[in-house]
C-alpha cells in the first residue's frame, strides 16, 4: 500500500476497478469470517455520530455477537486520538490510530468498518471499503451526487459485500409494522403523504466552539475534498459541513431520506416520477449556503402509468419546532400516523358524503401498529436510539450470516435518488425528472 499514491487509490474507487489500488491480501483475509470468529471493525470517521450514536449502538451488541473495534481512521489528530482514547475507555482496549483509510486497509486486522464522515464522503468511503474486501455500515445520506451513487452500487454489486445504509428506520418494529400493514392492502392506495421535520436551534449543525480547535497543519485538507472542487482550506466547512454545498445540501441530506425512503420501502416504488422544490435562508444570516426552510413536492406512482399515483409534500424549517416530526399516510379510508404509531379512520370517506355518490362508506378500523406488549427496543444504557441500536444488530448479524440487511445497497441508491432530484430541484429551481437508462437526473422534466 506504501507503494500506491492517494490518486491511483481515489481514482479506482470511483471507477470501480475491482481490487485496483488495494493490498491484494487484503481481499483474502476478510472474505470470509467464521461463525465464531472474531469481528474486527474499523471507524472510518470519529464524528460526533460516530461518538455519540454508533458507537453505543455497536458495543451495545458486541459481546454477544463477538465484535470489536480495533482501529480509528481519522485524518484529523485531535478527533483521532480523542477516538482511540475513547473507545479505550468504553472496552478497556485501546484500538489503533491510523492516519487515513490506506493505512486502515493495509492492516490485516479490519474486517469490517463503520463509515461516519461527512454526507459526501459516504459512497466514497464506502466504495474504497468494499473494494479492499470489507463489509461497511455506512451512514446515510448514501450519496448526493448520482456520480457518487452509481460508484457504490456498482462496487457492492461487484464484490457482493455486506453494507447496512443508516437509514435506521427500516430496523424499527414500528416502521416494520406499518410497511407491513400497507403492503397487506388493508389500509387501500395511497392518495396522499405530508411529511414534517421543524426544529428551531439557531446552533444547529453549528461547532462554535470546535471550529477554532482546528488548523489546516493538524489534518489533511485534500483528502477531506476528496472529489469535490479545491477551494482554500476552511474549518467551518470542516467541521459544520451541513451548511454548505457542495460537502451537504442540509435539509434533504439530513433528514428528507429518512422519511423519503419510508415512501420507497412501503410502496416498492423505486423513486420518485418527478419533484419541485422551494424555500431560502429566511431567518439564519450566518454565512451558510443551505436553506433554513423549505417543502419540495414529489409526484409518486407507476413509472409506466401516469394515471395512477400520489403526492408527497415534505415541508421542513430550521426557525420554529411547531409540528415536530411527522409522517403522514393518507388512504381514501382513512390515516396511517407514524408519529401517534396508529391507523384511524380520520379523513376517510363519511356515509353522508358517500351516500351522494351511492357509495358504500370506507373508514378504516382503528388500531396500533404496536401494542403495548408488542416488541420494545431501548438503548437508554447506551446513549443509542433503539432504531440505530437495531439497525446496527442487524448489520452485525448479516455480517455473520451474509443475509442481504435491512437497509441494503439498493435501499440507499433509491434515496440517493431522491435526494439528487431534490438538490436538482433546489438548485435551478425547475421540475425534475429522471432518466433511468443514463441513471441520471432529468432538469426541466415534463
């Protein structure tokens, strides 16, 4: 690997040259694990997620399944050690500190890695992970250019490794239970989605107080661009990366995937038939580049049938938290709530106004989508949400089983998808379409 400069590496990851760049040992030693070997895992990326989230999440699962973690790539020091230290701490082993991924994957140690970087390092971290033969937990987004998107999928299809997207929701039994009950045909098609996520934190996705810690001479600034444009080194693009375009798009990276690919799983719906988009930075003046609000709309359905379908409006702002989070389904029979995690009749057809129509009324019957003594996942000894506890558990389990995970490749190139679209729409303000033979998004689609 000392042999191999950073570009030839970059260069094919992205093109997808099987075992170019890579150690060819390293292939051979984690392609196949036991099943009562050892798991060695490395953490791409020491982020706060990483930290505060997926971590817990693994170790919350570790003994029993046999895993651990054995190295920390980091390219900037303090988050390294600061890693190593930590993870010591949590186990009692400290884990080795390695520069950057080339000399993560040098190493014979690594089977797996958990990826936690920036949004838009995620595929490309992700593609240079299963190329040199290991199985990845990736956080989502996925990835926010198709360039990105199409290098993943083709790299996991190619080396047929074991990657997790942490779209976590798909590991929830609640989730479970609803796509479930959608799919059984008892709830009726849907006609209508409306999805929310409002927060009012000025400090969201703000590091005022790490932002000074960091100088260019402590990490490696190049690497961190990896291939987006070269632009002078700046610690807040750094370190608050969700506020600019191109390292995040912000609202859509963060948290329209989430819900977006709740549509795809329940639907089997593959993307969206076209999307539109609005908003602007209307309260947060602090230099960022990505909207503080906006609601973009997206047109769902049969890609062969346009008279079939129905509309999704997922309207989100960063400046006042009046509706929280929600998650709408909506059936002429009434409503899925994935927030009160129930189904009720509300807003499905009365008999008065059916009667006009000599219809018969259709109103749902009304039910949780888990009781209470149903399944109940909890990380409170953790500090890991029960959904990413669980979709962790089950990454690890498929790590061992070689089953295909909950939130698979494909689950996360059809929100990558989505999120391309919607950047496209943000950014020229046009509808968008897509072109699915060039697997590319369509600017001005009809």
């Amino acid at each position: 690997m000392s042999k191999v400069t950073r570009r030839t590496f970059m260069q094919a990851a992205g093109a997808g040259v099987a075992g170019a760049a890579i150690a060819s040992s390293s292939s051979s030693y984690a392609s196949v694990i036991g099943a009562n070997d050892r798991v060695r895992v490395g953490l791409v990326g020491y982020s706060d997620r990483t930290r505060s989230s997926l971590v817990p999440a693994f170790l919350r699962s570790a003994d029993a399944l046999n895993f651990e973690v054995v190295a920390v790539s980091d390219i900037w020091s303090l988050r390294r050690e600061a890693g190593a230290a930590h993870i010591e701490k949590l186990t009692g082993k400290r884990p080795a500190a390695t520069r950057n991924n080339e000399e993560l994957y040098a190493r014979k140690d690594v089977d797996a890695v958990i990826v936690g970087t920036a949004d838009f390092q995620h595929a490309q971290h992700a593609v240079e992970a299963v190329r040199s033969g290991r199985d990845a937990y990736v956080e989502k987004p996925l990835a926010n250019t198709m360039e990105d998107a199409r290098a993943i999928r083709q790299a996991v299809k190619e080396t047929g490794r074991i990657v997790q997207i942490g779209t976590q929701r798909r590991s929830e039994p609640v989730y479970q239970r609803a796509c479930e009950y959608i799919k059984s045909g008892r709830f009726g098609d849907i006609v209508m989605v409306e999805m929310t996520w409002n927060v009012n934190q000025p400090g969201r996705w703000r590091r005022p107080d790490v932002v000074p810690t960091l100088r260019e001479q402590d990490t490696d600034w190049g690497r961190y661009l990896l291939n987006r444009p070269f632009e002078p080194f700046d610690p807040r693009k750094y370190l608050e990366f969700r506020l600019f375009w191109p390292y995040s798009s912000g609202i859509p990276d963060q948290w329209l995937v989430h819900q977006i690919d709740t549509v795809h799983w329940f639907t089997g719906l593959p993307r969206p038939r076209s999307v539109v988009a609005n908003g602007g930075i209307y309260l947060w003046k602090d230099g960022r580049r990505n909207w503080d609000t906006m609601t973009a709309v997206f047109d769902y359905g049969p890609l062969d049938d346009p008279s079939k379908g129905f509309q999704v409006v997922y309207s989100s702002r960063m400046t006042n938290s009046a509706g929280d989070v929600k998650e709408l389904y909506y059936s002429n029979g009434g409503t899925l709530d994935l927030d009160k995690n129930r189904v009720t009749p509300g807003g499905g057809l009365q008999a008065r106004e059916a009667a006009a129509m000599k219809m018969p009324p259709n109103l749902l019957a009304e039910e949780a989508l888990v009781s209470a003594a149903g399944p109940v996942t909890t990380a409170a000894d953790t500090g890991a949400d029960s959904a990413t506890t669980a979709n962790m558990r089950n990454w690890m389990e498929c790590v061992r089983s070689r089953k295909t995970p909950n939130a698979d490749i494909e689950a996360g190139y059809s929100h990558s998808v989505a999120l391309c679209m919607t950047i496209a729409a943000v950014q020229t303000g046009q509808r968008i379409g897509f072109d699915d033979a060039k697997q590319d998004v369509v600017v001005g689609a009809r």
